[in-house]
C-alpha cells in the first residue's frame, strides 16, 4: 500500500530531510519529496500524500505546516495524514503535539514491521476527521480516558463529524458527514417551534 503513496518531507534541514527520507523509504514509499525541492504535489497517478515532519522544527512551524496542508485547494491533500517523526518522548510531549493535530506521532527507534503497520493504518480504514471553525483533523483528544473523549465540548459546540477513507490507488473519499452539538440542537428546536416542522432533506 505505501508504495502506492508519496511521502512528503518538511524539515529545518537538508540533512534532517535526508533522516526523514531514509525513514520513508525505509517503511515502503516508492516516491519521497521534500519541502526542499521545487515539486507541485499534484500527481494523478499518487493520489494519497503522507506528510512526515521533523520533531527539530518549532512548534510554531508544526502548526504553520499543518495549517497548510489543511488548507490546500485540492480535497485528497486536504485530507492527508501528517505525521510527526520524533526521538523517545514522554506522554505529556506525545499528547501536545496530538493536540496539535497530528495523525500520529512516531517515536524512534521502533521495528520496520512497527513502522510499517502504524502508517499502513492510515489506509483503507474509516479514519474520523472534525471540522470547526478553526480546525480541521483527527480527533485532538482521542488518547485520553472515554469520560474525557475527543470533542467532549460537543454539548456546547456544533461541528462537523467526518468518516473518511483514504486508497491509494482512488484517492481520499468522504464516506459520511455528520453535524452535531446540543447548541446546534438548540438553535434548530427554537426555529422549529417559530416556523413550525422542519422538512427533511
């Protein structure tokens, strides 16, 4: 499967980039760019891009790439995983840069095998994504205890809850979009009772 991808290389150095390149060639990717060269991301025949980062990069830059590749016109992209690539960390480390909106974050050393299976995931499996107004990306909260899940601000706060699914040989699909929040249930309820029922669309 991840030969049938492109990895995507950002890194403060050419000698990192070429750390993070070993790496990927290493679990399987056939095609490894970096931000380095000057290379469009558009590519028919590669549909699905992993984005790898450098744990060295600021966490101001992490943020500024990641906001970035959420951005892009193109909805495949917009969609790709981003992964961050960093030395043994503690927990608290580990679930900062969750929060930032990573689709993993890989300690090393770890076993090809390990590696290999951990990006493999990120294919042709249903992967929730939520879209607010100032974030799009896996669910920020989703290594903590199930009292404190992902979007346990959800009661208060309407968004979006996407599945999506990412082949390499198709592209990524959308399989199912979901508008939750009770304030979002309010709001409706209130201009149910104004304007009478609410057609179904």
């Amino acid at each position: 499967m991840l030969s049938n991808c492109r990895a995507y290389l950002v890194a403060p150095s050419v000698a990192q980039c070429r750390t993070l390149a070993s790496l990927a060639a290493r679990s399987g990717f056939r095609i490894v760019h970096s931000a380095f060269e000057a290379d469009t991301l558009e590519d028919p025949a590669l549909p699905v891009t992993c984005f790898f980062l450098h744990y060295h990069l600021s966490d101001a830059a992490m943020q500024q790439v990641i906001a970035q590749v959420r951005a892009l016109p193109d909805p495949c992209q917009r969609l790709s995983p981003v992964i961050l690539i960093i030395d043994d960390c503690t927990v608290e480390v580990l679930l900062k840069y969750i929060d930032f909106g990573f689709d993993d974050v890989i300690s090393l050393p770890e076993k090809r095998e390990v590696l290999e299976a951990r990006l493999a995931a990120q294919l042709n499996s249903e992967q929730i994504y939520y879209q607010t107004s100032d974030y799009l990306g896996p669910g920020r909260r989703r290594m903590e205890l199930p009292h404190h899940a992902d979007m346990r601000r959800a009661d208060l706060s309407p968004h979006m809850r996407m599945v999506i699914r990412r082949d390499p040989l198709r592209g990524t699909s959308v399989l199912q979009r979901q508008l939750v929040g009770q304030a979002l249930k309010r709001k409706q309820e209130h201009l149910s009772g104004q304007f009478g029922p609410r057609f179904a669309v």
